[in-house]
C-alpha cells in the first residue's frame, strides 16, 4: 500500500502577535495533539505524520494536508487548534481506506466542514 502522510505546518499561528513567554505556535501545539491521540492508522508504516516548516498559508493558520501517491491531496487551512485533532485523524483514517482518495463532503468530520479546504488532483491525472 502507498505511503499516506499528513503534513502539519508548525510555524502556523493565529495571532500575529508574540507568542507570551515563548509558547509554541499553534501549529506545533496541534502537531503534539495528533501525537499524543496517534491511532493504530498513524502507529502503522502505512500513515505518517510529518511536521514542516511552513506551508504559506499564513493568512490563513493552522494548515495541514493529508498526501499519498496517486490520490489527490487534501489542504486544511483555517483549523481552530483545540478542535480539530481528533477530525483530522477520523479524516486520516477515511483517506487511508478509499482506493482513489475521493472523500465526499458529506463524509468529513463536522469539525472539518466549516475550515478552507482545497482538493488537488493527483499527478498524471
């Protein structure tokens, strides 16, 4: 099976304020939560998450996107940080199991239908 990665953008942060006493941004912060809740899909080699420096989204914090080979990528922008860890693996776990990487809408997470999301065809699509 091809390898599923679900990149988090650490440098994404709500407030473009200083963070008080050198807190973590919040997309680190969301990057430790989807750690600590891992699942048996993301314990497995079939799922990774991967942390990046940024995904220039910065208008539009916190960002992530769920990517495998020949399906298309899905970019999350907009993500409240408390809310959605538990959605992004539900939606990890849906991504992972559908052959083409379709996802209807109907099917993401409650908490995901309200965020900026872009899907991106496949390459050689």
């Amino acid at each position: 099976m091809p390898k599923h990665t679900l990149f988090i953008c650490q440098s994404c942060h709500h407030s473009s304020e200083d963070r008080p006493n050198h807190q973590p941004a919040d997309g680190t912060r969301l990057l430790e939560q989807l750690n600590t809740l891992g699942t048996e899909h993301i314990q497995s080699n079939e799922f990774e998450i991967q942390p990046v420096g940024c995904l220039w989204t910065c208008d539009k914090p916190c960002a992530v996107a769920f990517s495998a080979p020949h399906k298309p990528t899905y970019l999350f922008t907009t993500l409240p940080t408390g809310q959605t860890a538990p959605a992004l693996l539900q939606f990890g776990k849906r991504y992972l199991d559908s052959k083409t990487g379709d996802i209807p809408w109907k099917q993401f997470p409650e908490a995901l239908q309200s965020v900026s999301i872009a899907k991106i065809p496949a390459v050689g699509e």
